[in-house]
C-alpha cells in the first residue's frame, strides 16, 4: 500500500467504475471520460482495468506526459486537447458510461456550465463521479494555523461566483450544495462520501512509525466515509450521480 493519499484517491475512482457498472475489482469494459485528467495517472489505471478511456484536459504537456505513461503500461488511454468549455468538440454526445470530474470544480469558471457539458456526454443512465474540496476542513485548517478571521469567512461563503471575487483560492463545499448543483443540472445523485476523513489530521510518523498502521487508517476512513456525519468533515467530497435514478452497489 503507497502513501495513504493516494491510496483514498485511487479508491474513490474504483468507488466510481463499481457505481458504474464495473465489477467489484473494478474491471470491466466501460467507456470513461476522465475530465481534466492530466498526467494520466489515474487514466493508465482504468485503461489497465480494461475500459476504454478518453482524458481531456487543457495542457498539451499534460497530455503528452499521459501518453508516455500509457505506452509503458501498455495500455491506450485517448488524449485530447481540451476543457469543459468546448467539451462538446472534442466526446461525442450520449457517449459515456462513466465521467470521472476530480478536482476540476474547484477551479473552473462556472461549476453548472462544466456540469452541463459532462451531462452532455453521458448516455441514459450513465454516471457522474464529481470530487471536490470540503469546506468545513478548510474552515478548521484555518483555525487551526491561527487565521481565525479566514476560517469565519469561509464558514459562511458559498461557492459561486462571489468565490473568485473574494479571493479564497480554490471554491470549497459542503454535501449540501455539492448534492444540489448536480440535481439542478438534471442528474440524480445518489450518494456522496468523504474522501480523506481522518488522514490528512495524522502525523506521518504515526503512520509510517507503525507495522500495519497505514492499512488500519484505510479501515477506518472506510468505515467512516459514508457516514454524513464524517463524511461532512472530510478534505474531499465525492459524489455520485446519474442521468437517472438507478440502483447502485
């Protein structure tokens, strides 16, 4: 097991392709857009897994980095040079089983607008995994580092327009507003977890100082993750949703 990051990460993906459709390993052969997917270190991954996967992301650095690394891995991963503004251009409509949008949201201009454009090329049925930052860890990071000031702000800001202006860096949610933006876009959401609950507060010493320790903190954010409560909480929200109500593992 790598460092317990990118481990929950990698996790939330497989979380993803299963909700989709995938078997419980996360096998299968769906079609995958993985939007803004730069490097392609997640995208290698799918592709290993047997789906057919296309990354689009704005960086032709990025893309070129993608595909060195899917030629060692052996694996074709479709690069194209683009962003949610002219995705239409560049994945045909009603073309994808599964869009994985991580870490995107957080970052683009309008969230709706790049929605809308993911909704776009899903078929009936198909499946939205959207992973953005969570707002109550940024509030408690805040006040944890003394910027109190910083951290009442944040408890009552929202992520629209006003974000940009205001000059917080990324835009943060809390379930609430992340599990609405999609449901006003047309999608029905179906769960949403936390990613990161407890880790990122976890010295690094504790969890490399330890046999076994590493595997047990993954137990734990396993176990926690789906429970609002926790999952409110986390560094990262994860939430799943489709063109229509469906049944899901």
């Amino acid at each position: 097991m790598g460092p317990i990051r990118g481990v929950l990460a990698w996790q939330s993906v497989l979380d993803a392709l299963v909700c989709a459709g995938a078997a419980p390993d996360g096998s299968g052969s769906l079609d995958v857009l993985d939007l803004g997917g730069g490097t392609g270190s997640d995208a290698v991954r799918i592709a290993a897994l047997g789906h057919r996967v296309v990354v689009v992301d704005p960086s032709p650095d990025a893309l070129a980095s993608s595909a060195r690394r899917a030629a060692e891995a052996g694996v074709t991963v479709d690069g194209r040079l683009g962003d949610a503004d002219d995705l239409a251009e560049h994945v045909d409509a009603a073309s994808m089983d599964l869009v994985v949008c991580h870490g995107v949201l957080e970052h683009v201009p309008d969230p709706g607008a790049a929605i809308d454009a993911a909704r776009g090329v899903l078929r009936p049925g198909g499946w939205l995994s959207v992973l953005v930052p969570g707002r109550v860890a940024a509030v408690a990071s805040r006040a944890a580092a003394g910027d109190f000031a910083g951290a009442r702000a944040l408890v009552g800001a929202t992520p629209d327009a006003s974000w940009d202006l205001a000059g917080w860096g990324p835009r943060r949610w809390l379930p609430e507003e992340l599990e609405a933006l999609l449901a006003t876009h047309g999608l029905a959401v179906a769960h949403t977890r936390g990613v990161r609950v407890l880790s990122d507060e976890v010295p690094g010493v504790v969890v490399d100082g330890s046999a076994g320790a590493r595997e047990e903190l993954f137990a734990l954010e396993q176990a926690i993750r789906s429970i609002p409560q926790f999952a409110g909480r986390s560094a990262g929200l994860q939430t799943m949703a489709s063109l229509e109500s469906t049944s899901h593992p």
